[in-house]
C-alpha cells in the first residue's frame, strides 16, 4: 500500500489539518472546500473509500494486537494474592476490547465487499506519517503511558465534563509533543462517513447488495457474544457487543460505521454499564491502574517488540528471542497467526447460501478460524513464561505476531486448500521441535493440537480433491 500512497500523502495530510482546524471552529468535515469532501487527486471518490477502508482495517488490526499484547503481559507469580482479582479483571477488560476490535475488523472487510474492494488483513509496515494512523505501532507491557495513549486514540472529540480537567495530563503523558503527535481513530471513520453518505460522489450503484451471502455475519462470528454473554470483566457483569455488521445498502453501511465509532468513542453511556465504550472503559483502567504504588510488579517482565524474524540486530527498536526453545514456540505463534489470518481470508471468498458443499466449505474455514484464536491464545500464555535470551536472567518471551510474507490467497480454489495443507505440514514441524519444552500442559496442548490439525488436513485434501467431507466442520463459538 505504501508506494501507492507516497504521492498522496502531502494532500491526504493537508485535507486532515484542514478537518482539525474546521472542527476548533465548531464546524463539520464536510464544510472543508467549499462544502464538498475533498477527494485527493489520483482517485476516484469510490476507490479513495476503498483506500480509506483498507487504512481503517489495518488501525483495527494494529490496535486488536497491541491490546492483546497487553493484556497478555499483566499477571505472573510475583502477584500478591490479594492483587490477583483486579489483574484478572484487568486482563478481561483488555481481551474484550481486543475482540470487539476483531469484530470491528470484519465489518471492514464486508463494507469492502459491499463495495467492491479488495480486503485488507494487512497490519504493520505502514506508513507512520500517514494522518490516520493513531501511532507507530509497538507491543509494549502495559504501563500507564500505553493505557493513556489508549484513552487519547480512543477519545471522543471533545471530553466528558468528569474527565475534561484530566485531558491535558493524560495527553502529555502519553504524547509528550501533545495532540499533534498523534490521531484519534474516530477520524478515519468520520471522513468514511461523509464519503459513503455522499450520493453524488458514491451513486448507489457502488453498494452491492449481492455480496451479502459472502460477508461474515454475527451469527458465524459473533455467537455467545450477544448482551455481553462472554467476556465480562467479572462474573456476572455485562460488556458492550462483538459488534459484526453485515450491510446491503448506503444506509447498512452508515449504520456499520455509526456502530464502530459509537462502540470505540461514546462518552455518554457510563449510566449503562453494558454499553461502556473503549473511551470509557481504558479511563476507568487508567484511573486504577496509575492509583498503583508499585504497577510494574502486576506484569511480567516480558520483553517489548519481540521478534523472531532476521538475527539479533536485524531490526532496530525490536528484542530479538534468542533462546532457542522460545524461539521456536514464537514461530509456532506466527504460524498459526498467519493460518487464522488465511482462514478469514479465505472465508470471504465462499459463499454461505449457494449450496451445502460450499456452505460445509465456509464452515470448515471458519471452524477453523475459531480454533485458531484459541490457539493464540494458549501459545501466548506459554510464551510469557520462557525465557527471552538468557535463562538466567529474569526477562520473558512474548507473542510476537509477526507477519508472513503475504496475506495473498492463491488466485485458483484448489491451491488455496493446498496451502491450507502447506502451512499444517509447516505447523507439524515445529509441533515437534517444542514437544517436551513447556511442562504437562504443554505437552496436553500440543497432543490436541496436532490431532486437530490431522483431522483438518483430511477434510482440506477431500476439497482439494474435488471431493468435500468436512467431518466436523460448524461447531458452537465466536471469538476468542
């Protein structure tokens, strides 16, 4: 994407000032030049809302990833007993938000294919200079610098009244150069809005409502999620939404991006536990967590930017894991990674209504997807309790979710099974190489893991043969 965009990116910049200093005046981004939403020369006001979709899916992306790393560097036996119960929840309110950005993720990927766009699971190598993005992107432990750089990117344009003498300390902290040194992700959505809006720039005849069979529903994606269900801070207690929208029309989309905006932003909703937004709920972990007198000993001393990728001094800014057993279960991470990004992927090509092979086909793929996020989630609880380089030293691996290659599906059905089957022999490797490496859970864990894996390779060479047997495909779920 990035030296598609290099020419634009003085224009796009000039159009976000603009946007800035229209809203101090109290007015709204589309009375910018002379009333009209400025489109940047070299596109079409149809494939600037493409561009725009695929720089909104790689901010969800990015930020789903960081608040999980996050989440995943609280806890560890230097816990007292009596801090255990609010680092759990804790680590609950930051696992939810991540999935809700999952979700706000897939309903990118179906307003691209409303649309008529390629989709966009891309995440890092971006351009940091590009006006949307909130920040660089980095995988820290959590401190309170990183929750408020969370409050600032998560922020409604103008503060709740409770919270507005607070503002320009949370903001200095997490942005030393101040406002300019970040943006709020509300922006891209605001402008997406305006655009998709505009008939005269987008004719309905840009809205494809026979994509809808082929885009990611909640009923796929987002069961057990409804009112909170599953990913509640405590027990009992309510969470906003996975939010997964699928659109038709103009107006389902605008509803998608009233959703998602509401869902990250809102201000206005502490009365209604329930429909806390991100805003709202990273101020309230804010205010605990920076209450602390010693917040370091919550989280395990994991490394920060854990790579595998190149040697040691490959890329600057980034901590290599050179401890060879670490090293092999962060590849194991990346891997399955990378297959939970090709089984989205590969869902959207197949469509849900056309016949029982290709509905069995989606289930398996996603079938699949769900257990992946599992399988995440298990290697990076493992991962945080290896060591780093030097065993004798108190530093701990982390997940590094590096990205392959390419996120590219083979242009053939045939060949995208087949690298379904690539990456499970790639998998089976490494299964073997860390067997015995991370105690009896480990061992339990890996046991299952490749039996599942046995049986899905089946299943994947039954359609690569022409012949589907999905076995068990569908099964009870949602995000992880």
């Amino acid at each position: 994407m990035r030296s598609r965009v290099t020419e634009q990116l003085n224009q796009i910049l000039e159009q976000s000032l603009k946007a800035r200093v229209n809203r101090a005046k109290g007015l709204s981004l589309d009375s910018a030049s002379s009333g009209t939403f400025a489109v940047p020369t070299g596109f079409s006001p149809h494939d600037y809302a493409v561009f725009l979709l695929h720089v909104a899916a790689e901010i969800e992306h990015g930020l789903l990833i960081q608040y999980l790393f996050a989440a995943y560097s609280l806890g560890g036996s230097q816990v007292l007993e009596k801090d255990r119960p609010k680092v759990v929840r804790w680590q609950a309110i930051l696992l939810g938000i991540a999935r809700e950005e999952m979700g706000h993720l897939i309903t990118v990927q179906n307003l691209l294919k409303l649309i008529g766009g390629p989709l966009n699971l891309e995440r890092d190598d971006f351009p940091w200079d590009l006006p949307f993005y909130p920040f660089p992107f980095a995988l820290e432990p959590l401190s309170a610098k990183l929750i408020a750089r969370y409050v600032c990117i998560e922020s409604p344009d103008v503060w709740p009244d409770k919270w507005a003498a607070q503002q320009k300390e949370i903001t200095k902290l997490a942005f030393p150069k101040g406002s300019d040194g970040f943006n709020r992700v509300g922006l891209i959505y605001g402008n997406l809005k305006t655009l998709l809006g505009d008939k005269t720039l987008l004719p309905d005849s840009c809205f494809h409502a026979d994509t809808l069979s082929y885009q990611a529903s909640f009923d796929e994606w987002g069961r057990g999620y409804a009112g909170g269900a599953r990913g509640a801070a405590t027990p009992g207690a309510a969470t906003p939404d996975v939010l997964i929208y699928t659109a038709y029309s103009r107006k389902t989309a605008l509803d998608a991006l009233d959703a998602i905006a509401e869902q990250g932003e809102a201000a206005d909703t502490v009365s209604q536990e329930k429909d806390l937004s991100h805003f709202e709920r990273f101020m309230e972990l804010y205010q605990e967590f920076s209450a602390e007198s010693e917040p370091s000993k919550l989280c395990r001393p994991i490394i920060s930017n854990p790579r595998v990728v190149g040697g040691p001094n490959a890329v600057p800014n980034t901590t290599y894991i050179a401890h060879d057993t670490s090293r092999y279960w962060a590849e194991l991470l990346n891997l399955r990674y990378r297959m939970l990004l090709t089984y989205l992927s590969h869902s959207f090509r197949i469509s849900g209504e056309t016949g029982r092979s290709e509905d069995m086909a989606r289930g398996a793929v996603l079938n699949r997807a769900f257990g992946e996020m599992y399988n995440l989630r298990a290697i990076a609880n493992i991962l945080v309790t290896l060591p780093a380089i030097d065993p004798a030293t108190a530093a701990r691996a982390a997940p590094t979710f590096e990205l392959p290659y390419t996120l590219t599906l083979p242009y053939l059905e045939r060949d995208v099974w087949g690298l379904h089957l690539d990456l499970l022999k790639a998998s089976g490797v490494l299964i073997s190489e860390v067997q015995g490496t991370a105690g009896t859970d480990g061992d339990a864990f890996l046991a299952s893991l490749f039996a599942i894996d046995a049986n899905a390779a089946k299943t994947f060479q039954s359609a690569l043969n022409g012949r589907f047997n999905p076995g068990t495909t569908r099964t009870p779920g949602g995000l992880s």
